[in-house]
C-alpha cells in the first residue's frame, strides 16, 4: 500500500514538472500540497501503529527480564540459604559424631575399669575360698585331734580311778617297799604326765580350734563383703554395656555407610600411626639406651662364651641378659616361633578387602569375652590406649623396629614402659571400638609396615 502511494506522488510530481503553464503550474502547486497532505496521513496512519507496538513490546520483554532477574535472585538467594542450612546441618551432624565417639571411648574405659575390679574381685574370691577350705580343713583335723585327747584323757582318768587303791601317798605310808610298789609308782608318775600332756594338748587345741573358727568367721565376712562389691559391679558393667549399646547404635544412625566409613577408617589408621609415632618419639631416648647396652651386654656375652670355652665350660645367660637380649632382638623371621596371643577363630585375614580400596592390615581372631591376650614375645609397652576404629590397644615394641598390636580388648592389664614376656597376659578380649562381637585385632609392624602376622604364628 505504501509503494502505491509512493508511486502516485511520483507521478503527480514528474506531471507538474512537464508542464510548463503558469495557470496550470499554480494548478499543480495545489495538487502538489494535497499529495503531501495525503503521503502524510498515510504515513501517519501505517507507521504510528506499528511505532506503538513496537515500543510495547519493549516494554513488555523489559519488564519480563526485570521479572526474570527477580526471580534468579530470589532462587539464588533460596540456593544460598538451602546450602547454608546443609553445611550448618553436616557441621552438626560432626559435631554429634565426635560427641559419640567421646562417649563411646568413656563408656568402653568404664567397662575395662569394671572388668579389671572385677577380674581383682574374683581373683581374691578364688583364694579367699582356698583359704576357707585350708582353715574348714585345719578345724576338721583339730576336732578331730580334740575328740582323740578327750577319749585318753578319759581313759587315763579310768584307768587312774580303778587303781585308786594303790596310790603312791598310801604306798608311802604303808611303807611297802620292792621292785613291785616301784612299778606302780613309776606308773603313776607316767599317768600323771600323760594326764598333763593330754591336758595342755588339749587346751592347745582348743584355742587353736577357737582361733581358726574365728578366722574362718572373719573370712565369711569378706567373702559375703566381696559377693555384694562383685554384684555391684556387675550391674554396673550391665549398665555401661547397655549405654555402649545405645551409642553404637546412635552412631551407626549417624554414619553413612560408604564414603564416610571409608573416610573414617582412613582416618582411624592415621591416628593409629600418629599415635604410635608419638609414642615412640616419646620413648626414643629410652630405647636408644637400651640398645646401646644390650650392643655392650651382647660384647660381653661373647667375651664371656670365649672365656668359658677356653676351660672347657659352657656360659649360660642370667635372667637380666636373656630378658634384655629378648626384648631388644626383634622377632626375628617369620618361623612360626612365637605363641598366639589368643586362639579362636580366624574372622579376618592380613589382606582380605576390608572396604573400597582398604585391606585389612592385621588379622581378627574371634575369641570368648574376657580370656587373656598374651604377648607374643618379649618386649615393653610402648602405648596402652583407647584408639578410635581399634577401641583398647596395647602395642608391645620387640627391638630392631619390629612390634605387636593388639585391639578390641575389654580391658587392659599393662601399663606404658612394662617389660613383658612371652605369653604374659596384658589384655583381656573384648568388642571396644565399636565392635559388634568379642575378638582381639591383632597386627605386626616391622619398620613402620604392617606384615602379614600368621607366618610368626605356630601353627595350632
């Protein structure tokens, strides 16, 4: 429409200019305005709507992206406060998680305090009982021994009633004489005496007799005492058992079972290095002494041996010397030589899949609640602590970098800088760390490397 009506101005325009009368110029000067006139209204009629639409739609996509940034902020700002919330939710999520582990590690050190007055309770019970019986066995014989004295010191006051006629004051009188009244005067006298002995003895035994009775009477005392003190704290190791139960639970409530228990077992054997390096930078000044003498001590052993062979004798080692040169000399290669420190069922080998890419660096043995875990061999304690992920460890140092690890134990018998032997009870096999059933971790290290334990084992 527009074209046509560019096309009739121009036609109108190039018919003005081919004219050359003035009368039709002033003519063609009228039509020319009136043309104009026209293009205007044209143009005003078809290019303002289309101005007009244009510019609301401007302002309709201008207020629809002011809208739409409104509503990014507003779901960023929502995003910010959502992810917020999540870190201050895990924050206190770890915060719980530490607060139960701390109580585990306090209720488990309850347990082995228990276990321990428990283990010193029974242990005295047992030789109390022993004793009662040494003494219910010496009233027996003392009894025994009074009845006899009675029944002769009965008979001899018969036998003294029915001679009652020849007694020495009348012989005496009489003044019967000869080998015959002698006799019966000598017999007298030795009824006499027998009387006295039997007599003393007997008072003997019965205050023997009282005195063993009373003793026996204290010994029931303590025994009934201990029985009360053994049942209380047997309800207390029920009760600390019972909150271990609750927070393992809560725990387990807490953990995500993949990556964060793949984290925290990582985060378990870090603190058992660090803690076991602690220990031994702590208890280096002393093992660098010890080595030096046991280098000094093996010097003169060999001296010695020399000196001995020279006549024909042979030297034999001192308590001290074997003790040191056992606890300084390492484990030596795996033989099978050393004792296991508890039997029982193999759970875990050294080097199944424990979780994700971790391998168990020890081995778990399934054991009864409470029997002993002894030492493999000589050593010295070198940590007896609660660990996370191990519960209560003790690591026994054997010389020559090499120790021995023992975990999950109900209570702990050794102290820090104890020399041990072989075979010396210094746990008791528990579940702490968190552990489901009774059994003892157990793991060698040579060097700072955990090496497969079972081939310095002997076989059962």
């Amino acid at each position: 429409m527009i074209k046509k009506t560019l096309f009739l101005i121009t036609m109108i325009v190039g018919h003005i200019i081919g004219r050359r009368n003035t009368l039709l110029i002033r003519q063609q000067s009228i039509c020319f305005m009136l043309c104009v006139i026209l293009y205007s209204s044209l143009f005003y009629s078809y290019l303002l709507p289309f101005s007009s639409h244009a510019a609301d739609t401007l302002s309709s996509e201008k207020k629809t992206n002011n809208k739409n940034q409104v509503d990014n902020k507003v779901q960023l700002k929502n995003l910010q406060q959502g992810i917020e919330e999540k870190e201050k939710s895990v924050k206190k999520q770890k915060q719980q998680h530490q607060t139960l582990l701390e109580r585990l590690r306090q209720q488990e050190n309850n347990i082995a305090q228990v276990s321990r007055t428990l283990r010193e309770i029974q242990s005295t019970l047992t030789q109390l009982n022993k004793d009662m019986a040494d003494v219910s066995t010496s009233i027996s014989q003392l009894e025994k021994q009074q009845s006899i004295q009675q029944t002769l010191l009965a008979k001899q006051l018969n036998a003294a009633f029915k001679q009652g006629k020849h007694s020495a004051l009348r012989l005496i009188l009489n003044g019967e004489a000869g080998r015959r009244d002698e006799r019966i005067l000598a017999y007298f006298n030795y009824l006499n005496h027998a009387r006295t002995r039997s007599i003393n003895t007997l008072k003997k035994i019965r205050t023997d007799l009282a005195r063993q009775k009373k003793i026996l009477v204290q010994k029931k005392h303590r025994q009934t005492t201990l029985l009360n003190e053994k049942k209380e704290q047997q309800q207390k190791w029920e009760t600390a058992r019972t909150a271990r139960k609750q927070t393992l639970t809560s725990l387990e409530k807490s953990l995500q079972k993949d990556q964060q228990s793949l984290t925290e077992l990582k985060s378990n054997e870090r603190r058992l290095r660090n803690k076991i390096a602690n220990a031994e930078r702590r208890a280096k000044a002393r093992a660098k002494k010890e080595a030096q003498e046991a280098a000094r001590m093996r010097e003169q052993i060999k001296a010695k041996k020399q000196q001995a062979e020279k006549t024909g004798s042979q030297y034999t080692l001192s308590e001290n010397e074997r003790s040191l040169m056992a606890r300084t000399g390492g484990l030596g290669p795996p033989k099978g030589q050393t004792i296991w420190p508890v039997r029982g069922e193999i759970r875990h080998r050294f080097g199944e899949a424990l979780q994700g890419e971790l391998r168990w660096k020890g081995m778990v043995i399934a054991a009864t609640e409470g029997r002993e875990v002894r030492a493999i061999a000589y050593g010295r304690v070198l940590l007896a602590d609660w660990l996370q992920g191990y519960g209560l460890m003790v690591v026994v140092e054997h010389g020559r970098g090499d120790m021995s690890l023992y975990g999950y134990n109900q209570s702990i018998l050794v102290n820090v800088g104890d020399e041990v032997k072989a075979g010396q009870a210094i746990a008791l096999v528990g579940s702490s760390g968190g552990q489901g059933q009774p059994s003892l971790y157990f793991e060698i290290r040579r060097q700072g490397q955990a090496m497969n334990p079972q081939p310095w084992l002997d076989t059962p």
